[in-house]
C-alpha cells in the first residue's frame, strides 16, 4: 500500500497545536496509519523533552525586593509619565541636537575664510574725505604727503590687523620710484553697493532718501524717477555717501522699505593708485629738469622750441595723470551706492485671472525644478569627488567596524 | 532548578487573568501587580538566562523588564495578550543589550566572557552550545516556541514575520538543532529523523 507522507513540517505543526481543527484531523488520523509520519512526531516531542532539560536556577529574591521598591516608587511619583518619557526622549533630543550642530559646524567652517575676506572688503582703510589735493608746486612734498598719508592709517591697521597688513604688504609690492616709504601701505578699496528696495510709495521714499544723503554729507550722481502709467512708480537713483559713512547710510537705506536685493563689493586701487603717483612723480621730475635746462642754458631758437613743447607734452601728461588720481581718490572717499526703489504693485481690481495665476504657478513650479536639478548637479560635481574621496577613507575602516559589530551581534 | 513555566496552582489562586491583573494594576492595585510578578518572574528569568552566558546579566535585564512595564502601565491598552507584551519588552531589551555588547566588543575589544556554562550541568551546556550554533533569528523561534511556549501567532507578532515564515524557521531550526546534537553523525534531513529514531 502506498501512503502519501505528511509534509514533516506539517507534522511539526501538528504536533504543536498549530493547525486548523479539520487539517488537523487529516494529518492525526494519518499518523495513526502511518509509522513514518508517527516517527516525525515522536522526534520533534523528544526534542522539546530534551530542551525541556535545559532548566534555569531559581531568580533570586533580590530582584524582587528591587522591583517591588520600583513599583511602590512608581506609584508615588505622580509627574513620572511625564518625567520618564521626557528622560527616554531626552537621549534622542540630545542626539538629534549635537548632529544638528555638527551639520551647522560643517557649514560654517568654510565661512570664516569668506567672512575674514568680506571683513577686509567691508572695512577698507576709511580715507578722510577732506584730503587736501597735491601740491602741485612743489611735487615732492606732494608726492612725501601722499606717502604719509597712506603710512599713517596702516600703522593702526597694521597694530589692529596684522593678517591684513600681512597680506596688504604682498599685495602692495614697493616699487623702486616710489622707494622704502611705501613697503607697506592700508589698501585703497573703492566699494559699491547695489540696493534694491521695494517700498509703498515712491514719493515718500525719495524725500526720506534726500534726507538721509543730507544727514551723511553725500549727493546723488544721477537720478532717474519713472512714473509710467499703468506701471509701478520707479526711483533708480546713484548716490555718492563719504566712506566712513556708508555703514550707516546703508542701515538708514534698508529702513525706506523691503530689501529684496543687495550687493556689495569692493575694488582695491591700492597698487593702480601707487603706480600713478610713481609716474607722475617720474614725470614731474622729467618736467622740472627740462625746466631747469631751459632757464640756465641757452641755444637755438628750434632747441628752446623743442623744449618747450616737451614741457607742455610732460605737463599734459601730468594734468592727466593728477585727474586720475584724484578720480580714484574720489572712488575711495566716496563709496557709489545704486538704489532702486520699486513700488509695491498695486492692483487696481485688475487681478490675474485664476488660469493665469496657476500657469505663472506652473512655469514658476517648473523654474523651481529645473534650478533645483541644475544645483544638485553642479553640486555633484563640485563636491562629488571630494565626497568619493572621504567615502573611501571614511568607508572602508566604517564597513570593517560594521562587519565587526553585526559579527557581534549575531554571536548575541 | 526552577520550573519556568507558569504556575497553574499561582495563578488558580488569585483566578484572573494577567490582562484582567494588568487593567487592575493601571487603576492602581499594587497587589495586581505582585500577582503578574509572581506569575512572570521565573519564566522572563529563563527567558534572559537561556538567551545570555552572563547571569547577573539575566538577572538585571529582567528587573529591567519588570520596572519597563511599571512604567509603561499608563500607556499600556489590551489590544494583545499581556505575556506578549512582556516578551516584546523583553526582546527590546536584549537587543538593546546585544547593540552594546556588540559596540563594546567592536570598538572596545572582546570581553572577558564568564565561565558560567562550564560550571553549569551538562545538558545547559550542551543545549547552549547546540542552540548558539543556530541562525540567529531561527534560534530566537526556536526558543519563544520551546521555552516561552509561545504560539506561532504570538511568535510572529513578537518578530514582526508573517506566520507561515515562522512556522518555517522554527522547522529550519528543530532540523538544524538535530542536526547538531546528533553531531558527528551524517547530515540529517528532517525525514531522516524517523530512521534514526527521530533521536534529538
């Protein structure tokens, strides 16, 4: 006769109460009939009797004193909930909290080399506004002025920021015409600032700007207003606001309304300004030799002629060169601040339909999108193989250590 | 040696059951609560004892286990049974404490591991070494379904597997189990139990 064997996992089942009244039926009333079958059974009940033998000593008495002393405490403390789940919380908080000031330390660590450039862009050497021009009679003293002039301020700058005159001494290199004087001289930053503000009214914005550039001895270098109907008022305005001022002028500019964009930046002259005084100090001196051999020696009529227009060639180039640089002076002394100021749209009930405002929703919604893919690959490359390379070094001793550890684990 | 099942005659005496005792305790009976203690101490004891070679380990973790449940009590419901919920604090617990141990082993060197099973009887030793050698997650159905006597259903919900998952494992583990303990013995299948007598 042939019998069909129970599946032996089935038999398992059964034999711990686990299948359902019918199944259980078929396969008893198999085991019955079947040696085979009845052989399984019997092993996996030997198997629980023999593990059945693995017994435990007696838990001591201690545990239950310590539990019991728990449990009358737990009764007592009426703000335990609160207390407890604060205390298993407490752990995850402060997890949670350190690995958000690592990511912010992670972040920040690149700043402090842009903030020490910004710090050197936004706090140039703060000239006088009232520098006296050259004197044009006796160009050396002239020339000797300019050179204290900038000697001076650099001292401090020098005692305050010796990084910053470290690094104003190699960017200034001295030149031979200008001589020793100049080894080390405070950069000359021409900063320009751009502002974009968006204020209620115009009219009111341009009364408080004209005040404030008053109050800061500044003026305006070009204003533009436009009052096109059907269009927001604009006011785009250059202003010129005395360097040491300009903190402070900013501050009152941000106070006209919504800044919705600001820029500033700073050109350094200081080596453009030291190459023109050297020239024209070249050229002055050029113009006083020739001067000198025009009043002591005498000849044709042609050579004083042809002196004389080399005099005026010199003394052209020295007009010139005097009005660069009082131009970059000015530059300097007077930082240039480009305002906009936008009105608010206003809509005069003629609000974008629905349709339209969710298509701009859409082609905004799409820009998003597009920024946000085109950013995450610049990011990738910028960053991708500097992150390849810490994965490696950070990866390799990380998996070992987590080999070790899940070998652990599973040893319990 | 302790018997860790449960006392029938224990649990005869005060005559409710352990969610009864437990819905009790949360009202505030403390009597209730030394009634589940009394039910659930020696089997949780075995529970960790079997599960690690450090007793005063065991010991520690199942007053753990205990002053967890007090004071989990407020947010406890009886959605399932109560000895499943014992046994799922249980299970946290030791896997809390395998993390550790597992850290500790990784970062600080292997510990020094008590000599504990080679003063203990035979069969601890013998059942140690053969249920150690186990698939861990078999071992742990095969310990909750011998030791803990726990269904296949209670044993599923406690791992989070699907129960036809741990009706197979728990095979996998009785077979493999076999296999060891009848070591050096060929390979045994499970069919080949009832030719050698099914001698475990």
């Amino acid at each position: 006769m042939t019998t069909t064997h129970v599946a032996p996992e089935e038999v398992m089942a059964w034999v711990d109460g686990e299948l359902a009244e019918s199944e259980a039926r078929t396969v008893e009333a198999h085991v019955e009939e079947c040696a085979e079958c009845a052989g399984v059974a019997a092993g996996f009940r030997r198997m629980s009797e023999d593990l059945a033998e693995w017994m435990v000593p007696e838990i001591p008495a201690r545990v239950e004193a310590a539990v019991m002393k728990a449990a009358a405490g737990a009764k007592e403390h009426a703000h335990g909930r609160f207390r407890r789940t604060w205390g298993t919380r407490r752990r995850w908080i402060v997890g949670l909290a350190g690995a958000m000031a690592l990511v912010l330390a992670l972040v920040a660590i690149p700043f402090p080399a842009h903030k020490s450039r910004g710090m050197y862009m936004v706090a140039p050497m703060q000239r006088q506004p009232s520098m006296a021009p050259l004197d044009q009679r006796s160009p050396a003293s002239g020339v000797a002025g300019l050179m204290d002039r900038q000697i001076a301020p650099s001292a401090t700058v020098e005692r305050k920021r010796s990084d910053s005159a470290a690094m104003v001494a190699s960017l200034v290199a001295p030149s031979p015409a200008i001589g020793a004087a100049s080894a080390v001289a405070a950069p000359m930053i021409a900063r320009t600032v751009s502002l974009a503000v968006r204020v209620k009214e115009v009219g009111a914005a341009r009364t408080t700007l004209e005040a404030m550039l008053a109050r800061h001895h500044g003026y305006t270098a070009q204003m533009t207003a436009s009052a096109a109907e059907g269009a927001p008022h604009e006011l785009q305005a250059s202003l010129r606001i005395p360097a040491g001022d300009l903190e402070a002028a900013l501050k009152d500019l941000r106070t006209l309304g919504r800044v919705e964009n600001e820029t500033q930046s700073g050109e350094e002259v200081t080596q453009q300004h030291q190459d023109l005084a050297a020239r024209l100090k070249n050229s002055r001196e050029t113009e006083a030799r020739m001067q000198a051999i025009l009043e002591q020696r005498t000849g044709r009529l042609s050579d004083v002629l042809e002196v004389e227009q080399e005099i005026a060639r010199v003394r052209g180039e020295i007009e010139s060169m005097e009005a660069e640089q009082a131009g970059l002076e000015h530059r300097v002394d007077f930082a240039t601040v480009d305002v906009s100021v936008m009105e608010e749209a206003k809509f005069d009930g003629v609000a974008d339909s629905a349709a339209a405002r969710m298509r701009d929703g859409l082609v905004t919604g799409f820009t998003n999108a597009r920024e946000t893919v085109v950013g995450m690959v610049v990011f990738g490359e910028e960053y991708g193989p500097a992150i390849l390379v810490w994965a490696v070094v950070l990866g390799l001793p990380g998996i070992w250590l987590w080999r070790r550890y899940r070998r652990g684990l599973r040893a319990g | 040696m302790a018997d860790d099942g449960r006392d029938g005659d224990e649990r005869a005496a005060d005559g409710r059951g352990d969610e009864e005792l437990m819905l009790a305790f949360c009202r505030g009976s403390q009597q209730a609560f030394a009634e589940l203690f009394k039910r659930y101490r020696q089997p949780l004891f075995g529970f960790f004892r079997r599960r690690l070679a450090d007793a005063a380990r065991a010991e520690e973790l199942t007053q753990d286990t205990f002053v967890a449940v007090l004071r989990g009590a407020a947010r406890w419901e009886p959605t399932a049974l109560f000895r499943t919920y014992l046994y799922a604090i249980g299970l946290k617990i030791l896997n809390a404490e395998r993390r550790k141990a597992a850290f500790r082993a990784t970062f600080l060197g292997p510990s020094e591991r008590e000599p504990a099973a080679r003063s203990s009887l035979d069969a601890e030793v013998v059942m140690r070494d053969a249920v150690g050698r186990l698939e861990p997650m078999d071992r742990e159905v095969l310990l909750l379904r011998e030791f803990e006597q726990l269904s296949y259903a209670e044993i599923a919900e406690l791992l989070r597997l699907p129960v036809n998952t741990v009706r197979s494992r728990l095979f996998r583990a009785r077979t493999a189990l076999h296999a060891v303990l009848t070591a050096p013995a060929p390979k045994t299948t499970a069919a080949g139990m009832t030719e050698s007598e099914g001698r475990v």
